[in-house]
C-alpha cells in the first residue's frame, strides 16, 4: 500500500493534471468563435435597439412640441 500512494501521485500530477489542462484548452479553442444561433440573435437585439432608439426620438420630439404648445399657450394667455 506504501509503494501505491507515490505512483498514484505521481500519475496524477504528471499525467491527470495536464490531460485535464490540455482537455478544457482544446474545449475553449473549439467554442471561441460565435455560433450561428449567437450572431443571429445579436443582429436581432441590435435591430431592436434601433427601433426603440427611433422611439424614444419621436416621444422626445413630441414631448419637446407639447412643451412649446404649451409655453405658447401659457404666454397668449398673459
């Protein structure tokens, strides 16, 4: 049992330990580039973005035309 321990620890920090680096290493190179799934669902969020900037303008222009009614408004009746 005595002369097991050092080879078992010997195995694993040799051999198990970069296996498993070089596993995870491969993993993460393999999956570096954006899927199909991923780039379509970012063009869909970046349209989305758009309208609703387009949206906000307009409230904020209509907004903006509602103030200066009514500033008008305020200074006709003075």
């Amino acid at each position: 049992m005595d002369s097991i321990a050092p080879i078992a620890v010997c195995f694993i920090l040799f051999i198990g330990v970069p296996w498993i680096f070089l596993h995870y290493i491969t993993q993460w190179k393999k999956s570096s580039g954006i899927s199909a799934a991923d780039e379509h669902l970012i063009e869909e969020l970046y349209e989305s973005a758009c309208k609703l900037e387009e949206r906000l303008q307009t409230i904020e222009r209509i907004i903006a035309a509602e103030k200066d009614s009514s500033d008008n408004n305020i200074n006709l009746s003075k």
